[in-house]
C-alpha cells in the first residue's frame, strides 16, 4: 500500500498522536475528529514508518529512535517546535522520547511500552507475546477478514486489543487486522527491543505528564508490568486506570480518552489573552 497522508484536523492548541506496534493512525480517528470538532484543538496523527500505509522501513535495524527521527521531521514540516503528545503503546514509549528531546508541551501516555531496565522480564515476556502471536497474523494474513468469521476468531482478534470482545466495531477490528499483517518492521522492530533498554530518565520528565493504566490490558498486565515505570516515574506524574478497557482503549472507549486528553491538555494550557477592544 502507498504512504497515505496522516490524519490532520482542527485548529487550536497542537496535539501530536502516536498509534501502537502493528497499527496505524486509523486507531486515533474517532478521537482526532472529536478533539478536532471541539474548535480547540489542531490534531496530527500520523502513520509511523515500517506501519501500514507509513514511510518505509528504513533498515533491518531499526528501532524506537528511528520512529523518533520520523516524527520530528514531521512535526519541523508543520512548524510545531512543541505538542501536546499523546501515545498508545509503541506510541507511548516513543512520545516518552520526543518529551527527552524537548518537544513535548503536555505527555499522555496510554498503556506506553518501554517500561522496563535492560534485563527486566517484562521486556522478554512483551516480545514472546508478540513473537508467539506471528502464526496468528500468518493465518490473518491469508484469510483476510474471513477470519473474524470462524469460531472463536473475533475473541482471538481481540484478545490483545480490548476488553471485552465486542469492545472494537467490525470496521474497527478489519482495519487493525490489515494494518496488523502489512507491518513491515515487525521483526526489526522486536529485535531492535531485544537489545536494548527501554525508557531511560524517567525521573528528569520536564513536561506535565500521565500515565494512563487499562485494567483489562493484556498486552501489558496491570500493575505488576508498571511497577518500573510508576516507580521511576516523578512524582509529579498523574497516573489513571481505565476501568474494564484493554490495550487499545480508543477503540472501545473513544469518548472517554478524547475527555481524558481534552482535560488534561486544557489544564496546562496557558489562557488565551482576549485581544483588546478597537478604539
């Protein structure tokens, strides 16, 4: 599939968000086209490279920097120094790095991977998860869609995705299966994770920050997969669980995290100065 162009809506105060490993931006549509209508709010979410529908690859050993390199660009083209980052996962770890680099205003960070030290099980036990999954996306891959159709198979999709499984709509489910099975990076990606530490400095975090926790997360199992993270976190760091809401909680709950991040961004958000009356 061609590079498509990232979801860009709304005007106002910037809001820069990043999907998951194996997604792509579509996870953030309903989201963006509601922070978008508020008239508040100008949305960026695009597609990261290696994702479906994102920049190539750029080599076999690429990893969480080089998704980092690709988002500056991106947020240079539009002229953003700075944005309120939000991120799912992958996302979350990556928007971890970008507040590293000076360029976060605001750092939602929902379910975020990299929560871990260099040898910490939690890192091992995410990729085996990612990595014993690979027969499922192979059997996904040569169905299509047909294979939500088969017993058990909507269950098995969302297993990793949400909480219950009539969490996501169909549409919804299709898209990640497509976006799931043309992920290019999948292996570089995982390998990349394997060798090196996840996040780094945590404690320096200059930017207003949360952490967003999901209940039924089966990705990242609360709390014991975020215990290094919370623990490493400044204690300034708010930290929320979303009851009942799995790994992906923008598909089963998007008006909750579109509040979520509309309250958050506006608490730290300098008032605008109403222009003075002419004459």
């Amino acid at each position: 599939m061609a590079e498509r162009a990232p979801i860009h809506v709304g005007s106002g105060e910037p809001i820069l968000m990043l999907h998951p490993f194996l997604c792509s931006q579509n996870v953030w549509r309903t989201v963006a086209d509601q922070l978008g209508d508020t008239g508040r709010f100008e949305v960026f979410a695009p597609t990261m490279p290696g994702h479906h529908g994102g920049p190539r690859a750029t080599s076999w050993f690429m990893g969480t920097s080089d998704l980092v390199d690709d988002v500056e660009r991106r947020l240079d083209q539009l002229g953003w120094d700075t944005a309120h980052v939000v991120g799912n996962s992958l996302g979350g770890w990556v928007a971890f790095e970008l507040e590293r680099r000076g360029r976060a205003r605001t750092l939602t960070a929902i379910a975020p991977a990299g929560g871990w030290s260099q040898h910490s099980p939690t890192k091992y036990e995410t990729v085996l998860k990612f990595l014993l999954g690979g027969p499922a996306l192979a059997a996904a891959r040569l169905l299509g869609p047909r294979i939500l159709d088969l017993p058990f198979g909507r269950r098995i999709a969302t297993l990793a995705v949400s909480g219950p499984a009539d969490g996501p709509s169909h549409p919804d489910l299709v898209a990640l299966l497509e976006d799931a099975t043309h992920c290019t990076a999948y292996f570089q990606l995982l390998v990349k994770t394997l060798r090196l530490p996840g996040l780094l400095e945590l404690a320096s975090l200059a930017a207003p920050t949360q952490l967003v926790l999901c209940e039924k997360d089966r990705v990242f199992p609360h709390p014991r997969s975020h215990k290094w993270m919370i623990e490493n976190l400044p204690a300034s760091a708010e930290v929320i669980q979303l009851d009942g809401l799995g790994h992906i909680p923008m598909l089963e709950a998007p008006g909750r995290i579109t509040e979520l991040v509309s309250d958050f961004v506006d608490r730290h958000t300098e008032p605008r100065r109403e222009a003075p009356p002419a004459g």
